[in-house]
C-alpha cells in the first residue's frame, strides 16, 4: 500500500511539474509575442507620424539636423534618408519574419465561442460611390491620406510665403510665379510621401500582407486609391512648372534639360508619359474591354520606376526605395516561381460552360480555402495570366487543388475548347487517360494567412454566378474539419446563390457531403435564385447534365514550385532578410569603391545607382537564396511522395462520377427558386430575427452592384442594434470579388 500511495505522489508531483513548466513556456511565448508586436506598432506609427511632421518647421529642423548629423558616413545622405524613410518598413518585415513563424496562427480562435463585437476591417461605411465597398478601416485610412495631403500643402505653402522676403522686392506677378513654382515642387514632395505606400499592397507574397493577414486581391485596391491620387499630384506638379515655365517663356529649353545637381526634367517628363499610359488603361471601361493592353501596359513601371529615379535623385529615391524594395523581391520571386512548368492533371466541363481544373503541388505548399492562383496556359498563350479563385479545401488531399474557370472571354473559351476537344478524343479512343497534355505556369497560391472564415459562428456566402468557386471551398474545408475533428466554429452556414441559368447548378456536384450525417454539429442551407428562368425546364428535380471529363497522364512537366512568398515561412523570411542585407552591402561597397573615390555627385546618376544596386541585390543574394530554397525543395519533395500525389489525384478525379452520386452532394441540400432575385432584406431580417448575439460572418463574392446592396444590409442592421438593446447578430462584412 505504502508503495502504490509513493508512486501516486510521484506521478503527482511529476504532472504539477509538466505542468508548471507548460504555464512558464506559454507565458514566455505570450510575452515574446507582445514585445514583437508591440514593437512593430510602434514602428509603423512613428513612421507614420514622420510623413505628418516633416512639411512643418519643427519636422524641417528635425529633417536637416538628421542629414547634417550623419553627414561624412560611409552611406552619406543618401544613407541618412534611406535610414529615415526606408528603414521603418524594411524593419517592421524583419520583425514579422519570427512573429509569423512562431506566433502566426491560433487554431483556439476557430474553436473559442466570443461575446459578439464590431470590427472596423468589417464594419462597412460607404456602400455606393466610385470606391465601392469601403469598411471603417478603410476610411480611417482614405481620411489619414486626404488630411496628410492637405496638411503638408498648408505648411509647404505658409513656410514658401515666408521665403518671399529673401528674395527682395518682387512684383506681384513675380511673386505669383515664385509661389505656383515652389508649390510644383511641394506637389513633388507629397508625391514621393504617396510612393513610398504605393508598391506595398502589389507585392502579392509579401511578409507584410501576411503579418496583417490582407490577401493580395483585397489589397490591390489601395495601390488602384493611391494610384489615383498620386496620379493627381504628379499632373499638379507637372502642371505647375509647365505654366511657370510658359510664363518665363522657357518651355523649350526646359523641357529637354537634364541637370546634374537637380531633377532632370526630361527625365520627368518620359517618367509622366509612362504614368499616363499605365493610368489610362486602369480606368474601368479600357481595364475591362481589353484586359490584356491594361496588363502588358502595367509591365511599363519597370520603366517608371528606372525614369523616376534619374528625375529625382538618388537621395529623394530613397524616400520610396523600401516600398519598391519589397515588391522587387516579391517579383522576382513570382518569376522563379512561374518558371515551372505544371501539367495540368484533369479537366472538367460542366454544362454551364465553366471548366474545372486539377493542378498538383507537393504536400508542403500550403493555402486556405480562400486563396487564388495567376494560372497561364501555354497551349493558349506564353504571355496571358489569369486570376482564379481555388474551389477546393486544403483538406481534399495534400497533392492537389482545384479551380473553376467560367466561360466569358477569349482567353476562357479556348480553355474549354482545348478541354472538350481532347475529351471527345478520349472517348473516342476508349482510353483511361488522354493522349494530349495541356501545359500550365502558375503562380501562387495567394490569399489570406489564416482561415479567418473559421472564426464565425454563423456564415454567410453570397455568390453571384462564378463567384461560387471561393465559397464551395469554404463548405468542403468545414465539412472536412467537422469530419476529422479539427478545430471549427461555423455551426450554421447560409449560401445565397444568385444564377443566370438552372444548368449552373451542376457547380455544386464539386463538393461531395458522402454518407456521414453532419445534422447534429452543421447546418447548411442553400437558396439558389435563377433569374431567367420562370420554371424548372428539367424532369425529376435534375438540374445537371453529367460533365465531360479527362484524366491526363503525368509524363511531363511536374507540380507547382513552392518559391511562393506565401510558402515555407522560413525560407521566406530568409529571402527577404538576404536580400536586405545584400543591399546594404551593395551600396556600402559602391560608395567605397566608386563614388566617393571619384566625387560621384550627379543627382541622375546617383538615382540610377540605387536602382542598379536594388536590382543587383535581389539577384544576387534573393537569387542564391532561392539557389538554396529550391534545393531544399527536391530534397523534401521525395520521389514516394510525388507517386502518392499522383496516384491520389488519378484515383479522385479519373473515374466519371455517375449521376446519382450527385444526389449525395450540396445540390441536395439547395432550395431553388425560379424567376427572382434574393431579397436580402427579407433573409438578413430573418436571420437577425432568430439568431442570438453572435458574430455572422458574410462573405461576398460577384459584381458591385451585389456588394453594394448586402453591405448595406449589414450596416443597416448593425446599426439598429441598439433599438433592439444589442439582443441581435452582429453581421461583418467581408469581400471576395477579385477585380485588377
């Protein structure tokens, strides 16, 4: 007895021992995760503070005595701004590498029931105008920018008024044209204060994306705002000095001149030009007619960027260099990545016209249900890259994912041709696998860095048409997750389904529910609404037709590349450090060895060194990185894996699946109603009706016009809350729709 009772305490004192060093290890990670955190805000809003203080006198003062206090280093001024402007956002990547790493996802929040609250990322503000969709977040933003613009032109102008008595009597007219010429060159200011933002939100890989969890397709439309803007303040800048230069009548010979200890002014001028043509085919009816000129028209701001430089100098580079930086690593990174060719491992038409395709990627490249993918088809074209959604989970099985690609332009109906082509030669022939292959690049996959749908304990997917692909990988993950028991909040899931057309239902057939009854832990309903058809045109409730597939052999080519900045985190983090300190380097060694050698001071030539070491950089070190990362991928991607991959995506996708195996699918579970469109106020006031005070997650995914009307349904209904004393859902909006 007194043995049992000694080896009781000991396996006692042994867990109270686990234990306590389990609390100490958590608490140390709780406080490492502060301390980052905490360090990276501070980071950002001191240099965000630093834009606001510059314009005024203590911020000019401040701005001077910094370049007079590390002038004679080894970097010199230019140095001096890189550190000022630059330096902030390169450390706050450095920093997210180690938070993202250790601290990056937290499975408790998709399993933790909270007490209801607003988000401003999802609170939504403005619901029509020509910014769409913009959250309380958003416009935080949007009026941080408007009041810095108007700020620093206030203080430029107050501070220029004040230098008219150094240049003694003027005239009044000579004083209008002193103050329109110093005005052009505030207008150049705030434009490289705008810059330094621009090129952030289009690094679609970025760490920083990742460490505020904004996927690339969401932020794409703060680089279009910005573009905008900064569009604006150019042509006010170039304006300007163009009718101070009419007036002095020296338009001529300013225009062509290139000055050495200035900005070279044709070189500002092409710069312009380049502007013009990339901003005009962004404006919406060019963007959306001929897609194609608006994306190889973009290709032009690598010359944007080289022609800026030789305008402004190298030390005003600097000021927008990080910005820039960071997407120059993630494009090149992209590139390697997309030099991979993908055999595409099976393809489906649907009778609706929309194409399901089955690419392979190793069990190490990781996505969310949400994610998307640039996919190029090289039996169509070697230059055009389109965006699609993935339609699948994660969860279907590690060697694969899956996309729907609807029918609606060129690009898309040759995709479908290629595929039905080679299915009916394949029936022909009566073989188990096609004969032809179909060849794809691809980049990605991208999106968010966590499954933030998970987090929701009630969801709502509002589709219009194709917009289905992103929301039939939201039900597949849940359904998997309940299935084997991983983490997942979500207990009741509402699809609303607005289609032309009754055979687009076939969609659903994608997501199989199998034999195993979910009733007790999930809910799904489905409302389909077909707006042109009055009735049902099909017998015995069936809206499909079976599809044609093809299964393709896996002779050539191989599985997607995990070179992705959304890939392994270390690696990524590495690259990004690399490359940084190359840079450094770089520019350290350029001064010892050639500028300062050779008293280098053309303001030109300084700014087209800057770029030439960016470049060399991320070549150079990014390059062996990725040297390295590469190899470390053939090592981990074994030969049995690869197999396994191949014999998992054969077995799921190269049987024919018969048609009373749809019936075990979504369509199942789909009320379809004819002739009408959704009601949103009618299915949102339900919703409020019977739910508790839980946060309802909605999510969107179509044209504007249906971002616009649920979005204001939930704002409608979060801000009459408090007639119902707060005892009502609280609905965060979320948008999906990808729109370059």
């Amino acid at each position: 007895m007194a043995v049992e009772d000694l080896h009781s305490a000991l396996i006692s004192n042994g867990n109270g021992v686990h234990a306590k060093q389990s609390e100490q290890k958590s608490f140390l990670a709780s406080v490492a995760r502060w301390v980052l955190k905490s360090a990276m805000w501070v980071i950002f809003v001191a240099w965000i503070l630093l834009f606001f203080i510059v314009p005024t006198d203590f911020g000019s003062s401040f701005y001077d005595d910094w370049v007079a206090a590390t002038d004679g280093t080894l970097f010199g001024e230019t140095g001096s701004v890189l550190l000022l402007y630059s330096a902030p956002i390169i450390a706050i990547a450095f920093l997210a590498v180690p938070y993202i790493i250790f601290f990056g996802e937290d499975e408790e929040e998709y399993q933790e029931k909270r007490k209801a609250k607003f988000s401003l990322w999802t609170f939504p503000v403005l619901v029509d105008g020509p910014l769409g969709v913009v959250s309380a977040a958003e416009m935080i933003g949007i009026i941080l920018f408007i009041v810095f613009v108007l700020s620093a032109l206030y203080f430029y102008t107050v501070a220029n008024y004040g230098m008219l008595g150094d240049y003694g009597d003027l005239t009044e007219g000579e004083k209008k044209t002193f103050m329109l010429q110093m005005s052009a060159y505030c207008f150049g200011l705030i434009v490289l204060s705008c810059l330094a933002f621009l090129f952030l939100p289009i690094a679609r890989g970025s760490i920083l994306l990742r460490l505020i969890d904004i996927p690339f397709e969401h932020a794409t439309r703060y680089h279009v705002w910005l573009g905008n803007l900064i569009f604006f303040l150019v042509t006010m800048h170039g304006l300007c000095y163009m009718i101070v230069w009419m007036i002095r009548g020296i338009i001529p010979s300013e225009v062509v001149e290139w000055k050495s200890d200035g900005g070279a002014n044709l070189a500002g001028i092409i710069c312009y030009g380049f502007f013009v043509l990339i901003w005009v085919t962004t404006l919406p009816p060019v963007r959306k007619r001929y897609f194609e000129l608006f994306f190889y028209t973009h290709q032009l701001y690598v010359f944007f960027v080289i022609f800026l430089a030789l305008h402004i100098g190298g030390v005003n580079f600097s000021k927008a260099a990080g910005g820039i930086f960071l997407f120059m690593l993630d494009r090149f990174l992209r590139f390697c990545q997309s030099r991979r060719t993908v055999n595409i491992v099976s393809a489906t038409c649907f009778p609706c016209g929309t194409v399901k395709l089955v690419l392979p990627k190793p069990a190490n490249l990781h996505y969310n249900a949400l994610g998307f993918i640039f996919l190029q088809v090289k039996n169509i074209s070697l230059l055009q890259w389109h965006p699609f959604s993935v339609s699948s989970s994660p969860l279907d099985g590690k060697y694969h994912l899956e996309v729907l690609i609807k029918t609606v332009g060129e690009w898309t109906t040759k995709l479908r041709e290629t595929v039905s082509k080679n299915s009916a030669e394949d029936s022909d022939i009566q073989l188990p696998h096609a004969p032809y292959q179909i060849m794809a690049s691809v980049e990605g996959p991208y999106g968010h860095e966590s499954p933030y749908y998970l987090r929701y304990e009630k969801l709502v997917l509002v589709a219009g048409g194709s917009g289905i692909s992103p929301f039939l990988a939201i039900l597949s993950d849940i359904l998997h997750r309940i299935k084997t028991n991983k983490p997942c909040l979500p207990q009741h899931v509402v699809l609303v389904w607005a289609i032309k057309t009754s055979n687009e239902l076939s969609l659903l057939s994608t997501v199989n529910m199998g034999s195993m009854d979910f009733s007790d832990r999930l809910h799904i309903e489905i409302q389909a609404y077909v707006t042109r058809e009055s009735e049902c045109l099909v017998e015995d409730g069936r809206f499909y037709n079976a599809p044609i597939s093809s299964v393709f052999s896996f002779s050539k080519g191989g599985t997607m590349s995990i070179l992705t900045g959304t890939g392994n985190k270390i690696w990524a983090g590495t690259y990004v450090i690399a490359s940084t300190v190359g840079f450094v380097f770089a520019l350290g060694l350029l001064d010892i060895l050639y500028i300062d050698p050779y008293s280098i001071d053309a303001w030109w030539y300084l700014g087209l060194l800057d770029v030439i070491c960016m470049v060399a950089s991320v070549l150079i070190f990014g390059g062996l990185t990725i040297g390295l990362w590469h190899l470390w991928e053939r090592k981990t991607t074994s030969q049995e894996s690869a197999e396994n991959g191949n014999n998992e995506i054969v077995q799921s996708n190269g049987t024919l699946t018969d048609k009373n195996e749809y019936q075990k699918t979504l369509i199942s579970e789909t009320t379809v109603r004819y002739g009408r469109r959704p009601n949103f106020s009618e299915i949102f006031g339900s919703l409020a009706e019977y739910s508790a005070q839980v946060d309802v997650g909605v999510f969107v995914c179509g044209p504007s016009t249906l971002q616009s009307s649920v979005a204001k349904e939930c704002r409608s209904h979060n801000l009459g809350r408090r007639g119902r004393k707060g005892n009502s859902p609280i609905f965060h909006y979320n948008s999906h729709s990808f729109d370059l």
